[in-house]
C-alpha cells in the first residue's frame, strides 16, 4: 500500500481549505504510536473497557441531531469531489474492519497523488445492525487533510450484528440522503461517490424506531429500503464492496442482493489489503481520469501486491456519466 504513495512526486499537497494531506505526517504519526506501543484505535479499546449501556460514539462521529455534513468548494480548492467510505464492523467481517481501518488513512493519498479526482473529501464511518448494537451508526465529517486519519481511529469497532444476516446499510444510507450537503452537486450537478464495504444484506426495511434513536427523526412509519437507496442515488454514485475473509464473501445471496441495488458498481475483493486502492481506482475510472489499464499500470508500477485482486474486482467497472438523477431496480 505504501508503495503506490511512492510513486507519485510530491510529499505533500494542498488539498481543501486550509487543510493538506501530508503523508510523512501520517506515516510519523504511526511509527511514533508503535514506538510508544500505544493502540492505533485508542478509541475502540477504551470502549472494551466501558459497561456496554455506556458505550458511544465518539463526539466527532455522533450521527444523532446532526443536521448537514458539509462538503464545500474553498478558494484554493474549487471543485470538491465528496467520497463516503463507510464500513461494517459486525462480527460476521471478522478481523478484517481493523484492516480496512488502517488501510483507508492512505486513501486521500492515493487519490491526489494517482491525480484520479479533483479536490476529494472523505467522509469515513461504521455501520452496525440498529436492532441489536449499541452503536449501529457513526458518521464523520468530510476532511482533506490528516484529520481523516484521527477519525479512523475514532471508530469504535463494536465486532456486534443479531445473527440474521442483514446490517443496517439502510440506516446510513438514510442519513447521507438527507443530511449531505455538497457544492459538487448544487453548483454543478456532479455526482459524488459512496462506498458501503461489508458482507451482509439490508434490512427488510427501515425502521423509524431505529431513525429516531439513531438519528433523532420521526419519519412515522418504516421506509421501502429501495426508495432510501433511489433517494441517494440521485446524488451520488452507490458502490459495494465485499471484501474476502468475511463470514459471507462466498454467498451467491450477498451478491445478488447488492446487484439488484448497485448493479456492475458491486465490487469483490479478494484481498482486503487493497481496500483503498480499489476505491482509489474505482473513482478514478468513474471520473474519467484513468482507465483500468492505466490504474492497473500504475498499480504494478508501485508493486502493489493486491494489484490481482484490485483488476479481477474491477473487471465490470465503466466509466458513467457524473451529472442527472440516478434509477434504481423497483426490488432488491
């Protein structure tokens, strides 16, 4: 993963605002939490050690009451790209959401490095299943800088689920449709781009006990999961990903689940190691800043060793166009 970082000329950039992503930075940072053999997700260990009743998410993650997240052009940096990476942290992952965890600091990286997007802000979260954790639902802010990093390692990883199969995606997907606000898409009818990376189906529906516990709305009775999804759709390009070493990687039921609702943006990935390259990629070909040929070059040129793995799973991927309202199929 580093590799891929390396070979890009420039250290450090100016990406959004005031904001730089500067990847000695990053890199210094977690050599210094080795050294000093501190966790690199202090947060989620202080939540072991918490009653459950007590546990939360941490402030910067609370998606209750929020009213926007806000993604905005600046001076410096006029055509900001929004890019949400949201990931489950049941049980049924395994060990690999503290491999996504630590992968996705590079992802910022990659991107303004690879030249695949202009201006990106990421958006980071965790999806858990809103029947039955404590905490199903936490959502970041949108940064262009190194304070992406420090809320990875806010994430409390709650290893939950209720054993059924279904997550709740829905919940999220709920919260993005109607509290992101984004410059790419008001100022200029661009579409952004959101990644839900796990291994399980949604919900039947969407609870309005869970939006209201969850997100503090009374939306009075529970949703169509499809419409939440179309609701979406329309300003931003959906995207999942199924990564390997999860408990259902190898069930027909998950695909075809997730192509009735994303269709060829269903991505699996053998290899969990190349989380952020997968999405760096995926925008880049979007975009039509690359093409796969010329992602995959640029991946052997780093000697990325989840390059195999990043092509099989972009075998179907096609660049689309960024602007208009998105259509889903009538049934998951």
């Amino acid at each position: 993963m580093t590799a891929i970082l390396d070979i890009f000329t420039t250290r450090k950039e100016s990406i959004m605002g005031q904001g730089y992503w500067d990847t000695s930075a990053f890199r210094s940072a977690a050599a210094a939490r080795r050294a000093a053999g501190a966790d690199d997700f202090g947060y989620s260990a202080r939540m072991r050690e918490t009653p459950r009743h007590l546990r939360v998410a941490a402030p910067s993650l609370n998606a209750y009451g929020v009213t926007t997240r806000e993604s905005r052009d600046s001076i410096d940096h006029p055509r900001s790209t929004p890019i949400v990476v949201l990931f489950d942290v049941t049980g049924s992952m395994g060990r690999v959401p503290i491999t996504v965890q630590k992968r996705l600091g590079d992802l910022l990286g990659l991107l303004t490095r690879g030249g695949y997007v202009d201006d990106p802000q990421i958006m980071v979260g965790a999806i858990g299943d809103d029947q039955f954790d404590v905490v199903p639902l936490q959502i970041g802010q949108f940064e262009s800088d190194n304070r992406i990093d420090e809320q990875l390692r806010d994430i409390y990883l709650e290893g939950g689920g209720g054993g059924d199969k279904r997550e709740g995606y829905a919940l999220a997907a709920y919260f993005l449709a109607t509290r992101v606000v984004t410059d790419a898409w008001d100022r200029r009818g661009h579409k952004g781009h959101v990644f839900f990376i796990g291994d399980e189906m949604n919900k039947d529906v969407l609870y309005a006990e869970s939006v209201r516990r969850f997100i503090g709305d009374d939306i009075g009775e529970d949703r169509d999961v499809a419409d939440v999804y179309r609701e979406l759709a329309q300003r931003f390009h959906i995207h999942y990903i199924l990564p390997n070493l999860t408990s259902y990687y190898d069930d027909p039921q998950i695909e075809d689940h997730w192509r009735a609702i994303v269709g060829e943006r269903f991505l699996k990935l053998d290899d969990p190691d190349g989380v952020a390259d997968l999405i760096a990629l995926t925008i880049g070909v979007m975009e039509n800043a690359i093409t796969v040929d010329e992602g995959m070059a640029d991946l052997r040129d780093a000697g990325a060793a989840a390059a195999p793995a990043v092509g099989k799973a972009l075998a179907q991927v096609t660049p689309r166009p960024i602007t208009g309202t998105g259509t889903l199929p009538a049934d998951l």
